[in-house]
C-alpha cells in the first residue's frame, strides 16, 4: 500500500517513521476500502521491521489495535480517538477517515504512542475542507508553462496532453503524503482554464478519473476547475447567461456525466471575471447568480440522495479591474473583494464557498488579512493560502510560511472569532508540488506543505511544533540545527525583499528577483508611490483610498493613522517620509538600509549552518539544498542592493552605519 517509487524523496513518510509500528503486534477491526489501505500500511510495515498484523482476530496480546466502530465504511467521520492503556495503545474512529488519520497520529508519534498511559484524546479537523488548488495545464501553456506559478517541475497529474497514466502509483504516493498531513481534497488543474483543459469537464472526463482512482484509497477527493464559458465552449450554446434555462439545463447534464465517472466527486472550483478569465458580469448577472447555477447543478434531485450529489462550487473572491490607469489614484485593487462580494452576502447557495485570498493584494510576503473575512457572516468563506512561494523566493529561497499563516488564522477580525474559526467552507492553498523527484524543488519547502496541512486540520496549532515534527518525521531526531534555519526564514526573506509592508518590487510576469519599478507604472493597480519625500500607499479613509475603512473597529481605527498602525504594515496603509519614526526607534530609510544588510546576513549563516549537516542527511538532499543556498544568497545580495541604492537615490539620505550604498 504505502511506499515510493524509486527516485522519489519519501518526504516525512521515510520508512524508518514507521519502525515503531513494524515491529509490533497490530490488530485491525472493521471493513471498507480505507481499513483496506490502513492494514496495507501496517502489513508493510510489519514486513520490513518483523511485527505481525491481524485481522481475524487471532489471539494476542496486543501492541496497537486500530478499530472501526461504526457502521459506515470506508470514508465517514475524520475523528479518532487515541488511548493507551495495560500495554496497549488503541486507536478507534467511526469512518475509514478517522481511522486512516488516526494510523498516521501513530506514526507522528513514533515511539511516544507506545509508552507510559495516556487518553482517550479524540482528534478532531476543525476545518470539514482542507483542500490543495493545483495550478496544473494539461497542454502546456506558451507563457506560463507546466504548472502556472510552479516552481517544481512538470505537473504530477499530466504529460504529453494527458492523464500521466504510467505514472498513477506516483499520483498514489501523493494521496498518502497529504493523508498523512491531514489534507482531504485536491483541485487537479488550474484554475485559469485553457481550451484544452475545458474539455476535463465532458469527454476528457475519464482522464480526471483516473487520477481520482489513484488519491481515493487515502481519502482524497478530486475537484475540477472549470471555465464559467463552458456551455459555450464545448456545448455550442450561444451564452453562457447563469439564469437561461438551456445553460442550467446543460450543466446540470454535464455535472451528472461527472459523478456517473466519479461518484465521489468534490465539485468544481472557479475564477470568472478575473484577469480576463469569463464571468456573470458579461450577463449583468452578480457572482451569487454565477455561483449558484453551478450549486444547484451540483445538488441535483436526480441524484438518487437527498443532500443531492453531495457537491461544492469554490468561487474565487480573487475578482479586480487589471486594467487600471495608474495615473488614477482614486482605483485601489486592495478595496476590490470587499467592494465586490459584500453586497452579495447571503445570496450563495449552502453549497457555494466563496474562495478568498488571506490578503487583500496576491500573496505578498506581508499582507494585511481581507477585511473579506469576517464581513459576510452568511455566506460560506474559504480561506485561500499559497504554497507555491510565487512571491516568496518560488522554491529556490528557504522561506517556512508557517508562522505567517499562524498569524493570518489566528488574526481576530471580529469579536471573539479567528480566521481559522470563520473560514467555514474550509482552508485551500496553491499546491507546491511537481514531478520534481524531491516534490517541491527545494527540499526544505516540502515544510510549507506539512505545515498547511497541520494547519488546516488544527487552525490554532503552535507552528514551531508543527515544524519541530516535520523534521523529526523527515530528517530524524537529535539535531536542532534544521530548525534554526527554517524557523525564522520568512521573516528574513521579508527583511530583503519589499519593506514594511509595501509589496511587490518583483520583476513583473515571472515575478522573481527585484524591480522596484517593475509595476509601478503597469496597468495591475500594484504601486509603492516612492519619490523624494517618502513612500507608501495612502489607504486611509482621511485621506487615502478608504481602504482601512473596510475593516471592523478596532481595526479600522488602528490603520486609519500612521501613528497607531503596526510597523510592518505602515506602508501598506500610509504614504510617510524617509524620517517618519518607527516604534523600533528608527527611521523607515534606516529600517530598510539595516534589514537589508541584516536579511543577506541572516542568509550567509543559514548557509553556513546548512553545510554543517553534509554527512548527516541524505547526500541527495544535502545537495540540492546547497545549491539553492548558492542562489538564495546571490538573489538576497541583489535585492539588498537595488533596495537600499533605489531609495538611497529617492531620498538622499545616507546610511547612519556607513556601509556601501550603490
């Protein structure tokens, strides 16, 4: 059941993680496909290390009984519980779910879980939906290749125009890595959907089927993006109106044929009226009426269950003009989500999520969080992350999101409720992963995935736990040198690249590496409005775009001015001098010549750190992360350079240390 492919990093699945399991007597209660992929499991395990397996029953004693206690099989209930007890540790759960997460509770574990008595401890997702948005084209595409905004290799899903039928058992290995972090649900292709991928929907269905075969013994259910066009595109109609009949009529066919191929079929995921992607707006219809035509096909009465197929239509918040006159002050693409979707709350159907970006901007290395969260209390809001480092070094950078992806969920917009308790439709993030042999392209990024996953399934976890696991699952105990890398590495990604807040400063289209000028003047609504006297982008409602106003007091009153505003958001919200006073006692010129100076510095150590371990983890692995070291560097000392020259040039202020300024 379990294992890799020759080749492949096994990520935090080596199998030295399941040593402990292996060499004990397990006993197996309960029936359905997932008890199926729960004893193959262990029965591996078992081969490799010496224990034994049973499911018959057979006398024991016994180290570790996994039990199924319901009716249901195979899928069901996510919950276990976990106790241990006279020498035994059991592990019980109503559905194949809860028992296929609760083997991999163990194998976290490792030894812990077979001494000393514990529990019962029940274990409980607080998110239904923890879901990866594969940004995947079937055809490779002209300009954005592969895998749009991927940074490791080929797509894992298709080659050559098709389904990577040769290469399923791999597509399995991936089901049981995310199994194994807590992640249920994947989006096969890219949510910007291109001639070839519209067909996934109707005669390529099949190929979408396949793929679901291989995830589905790990509890994975498959999703589709879908193009809004679609009854134009490939069934001839002349509109793709939401509320002509002849186009509901054509998805709600379209939509049985999926579930006749795929009976456990999650939904659809959309972005329509975005970047020049088709929407409702070309009807004068809203996004609720949009939304809500996929919901109801998605809920057929046909379907033989009265909940209907059981399906959920993700309907990106991610919707601005990016056609904007930059010379126009007044246009803020920060304001659009919130300008767009609140008027619409409560119109979506029960089963349409609306999918919003954690900030109001594209992923930046510090955002704000949407003032979207926590202002439509009756619609359904998924929250959206990146895995995939488009902003944050793609892959070639060492940059652990976990702890800015604690603060967005922990983040309180309104009274008493997180952001990890409002995203109700559940928690998403942009897949990272590829056909590179190491998954992510960097090794060290396969944190990034772990972490989301940990994440999801538990909102409120202490990431510096969540990572403390992650390397003990894939690199093994003792050291304490990997976590001194990873842990503080976004914080001095952040310190190189865009300060304070500001953002962007990447090179536009492939958006690595520095161009502080890059959008400045582009139609993307994406500006720091740096010039002689100071820089920043004026959001406040006195003054500025209104954009602090979206939020809830407190909030919007602590944005509102640059005196009560965090410092590292001040130039997100305001436009202030080169001397404005930090609450660090620095100016911001200071600020941005010494976190420059500092991010570069923080690099050379991690490096020299990292080559410490040569000899102590896989040679293979050791390697590739050196040379990515070699490249992290090279790009933070040009970013340190064109940042500290570029503003150096704009204000005329010298460095109060003295050091090289270009």
């Amino acid at each position: 059941m379990g294992g890799l492919m020759q080749g492949v990093d096994p990520a935090w699945l080596p199998d030295e993680a399941f040593r402990p399991i292996g060499t004990r007597r397990t006993l197996i209660r309960g029936s359905g496909p997932l008890v199926d992929t729960v004893h193959g499991e262990v029965a591996q395990a078992c081969a490799r290390f010496g224990g034994s397996v049973s499911r018959d029953g057979s006398p024991g004693p016994y180290d570790l009984v996994l039990e199924l206690t319901g009716a249901e099989s195979g899928d069901g209930g996510e919950a276990f519980t976990v106790e241990r007890g006279d020498g035994r540790t059991t592990v019980t759960a109503s559905g194949g779910s809860g028992l296929l997460y609760g083997l991999f509770h163990v194998v976290r574990l490792g030894e812990t879980a077979f001494q000393d008595s514990y529990g019962p401890e029940e274990h409980r997702p607080e998110s239904a939906l923890r879901m990866l948005d594969h940004w995947d084209n079937v055809a490779v595409h002209p300009v954005m290749g592969q895998v749009e905004r991927g940074y490791a290799g080929g797509s894992l899903f298709w080659a050559d125009g098709r389904a990577r039928g040769e290469l399923l058992g791999r597509v399995r290995a991936y089901g049981r890595l995310l199994a194994a972090c807590g992640i249920n649900a994947v989006a096969v292709n890219n949510v910007n959907v291109h001639a070839t991928e519209a067909h996934l929907l109707t005669d390529r269905i099949g190929e979408v089927a396949a793929i679901a075969g291989a995830l589905r013994p790990y509890g994975i259910r498959t999703h589709l993006s879908v193009t809004f066009a679609a009854p134009m595109v490939l069934g001839g109609l002349p509109t793709a109106d939401p509320l002509d009949e002849a186009v509901r009529g054509w998805w709600a066919e379209a939509t049985a044929r999926v579930y006749e191929a795929i009976p456990d079929f999650g939904g659809y995921v959309v972005k329509a009226d975005s970047e020049g992607r088709p929407g409702p707006f070309a009807y004068g219809r809203s996004h609720a009426d949009g939304a809500n035509m996929l919901a109801a096909a998605l809920t057929a009465s046909d379907s033989g269950s009265a909940a209907g197929y059981g399906g959920t239509v993700h309907w990106r918040a991610f919707v601005y003009n990016h056609r904007q006159d930059w010379r126009d002050r007044t246009t803020d693409r920060a304001r659009a989500a919130y300008d767009h979707f609140v008027p619409l709350d409560g119109q979506f159907a029960a089963n349409a999520v609306l999918q919003v970006k954690h900030g109001p901007m594209d992923f930046q290395v510090r955002e704000p969080v949407s003032p979207l969260i926590g202002a439509m209390p009756r619609t359904r809001l998924a929250v959206e992350l990146q895995a995939t480092q488009e902003y944050t070094g793609q892959q070639r950078h060492v940059c652990w999101l976990g702890p800015m992806w604690s603060e967005v969920l922990r983040f309180r917009p309104e009274e008493g409720s997180s952001v990890g308790e409002l995203a109700r439709g559940g928690l998403v993030a942009v897949s990272n992963i590829g056909d590179d042999p190491f998954w992510t392209g960097h090794p060290l990024a396969q944190a990034n995935l772990y972490t989301f996953g940990r994440l999801a399934w538990q909102p409120d976890a202490d990431p510096g736990g969540i990572l403390d696991e992650w390397i003990r699952l894939s690199f093994g105990p003792g050291d304490t040198r990997l976590h001194a890398i990873m842990d503080g590495s976004w914080r001095t990604y952040e310190k190189y690249t865009a300060p304070l807040g500001v953002g962007w400063m990447v090179q536009p289209g492939h958006h690595y590496g520095p161009s502080l000028d890059g959008y400045e003047y582009s139609p993307w609504g994406t500006y720091h409005f740096a010039d002689r006297d100071g820089v920043g982008v004026d959001r406040s409602c006195a003054t500025g775009t209104g954009y602090a106003g979206q939020y809830p007091k407190p909030w919007a009153e602590l944005y509102e001015s640059p005196e009560t505003c965090p410092d590292e958001l001040l130039l997100f919200f305001h436009h202030v001098s080169y001397g404005h006073m930090l609450r660090s006692g620095k100016t911001v010129i200071q600020h941005i010549y010494d976190t420059h100076f500092e991010g570069v510095e923080e690099v050379e150590e991690a490096r020299r750190v990292w080559a410490e371990l040569e000899g102590l983890v896989d040679p293979a692995r050791h390697a590739r992360v050196t040379e990515r070291f070699e490249e992290q560097l090279r790009t933070a000392r040009e970013w340190r350079d064109q940042v500290n020259s570029y503003f150096f040039r704009k204000s005329g202020v010298a460095d109060a240390h003295g050091r090289r300024i270009y």
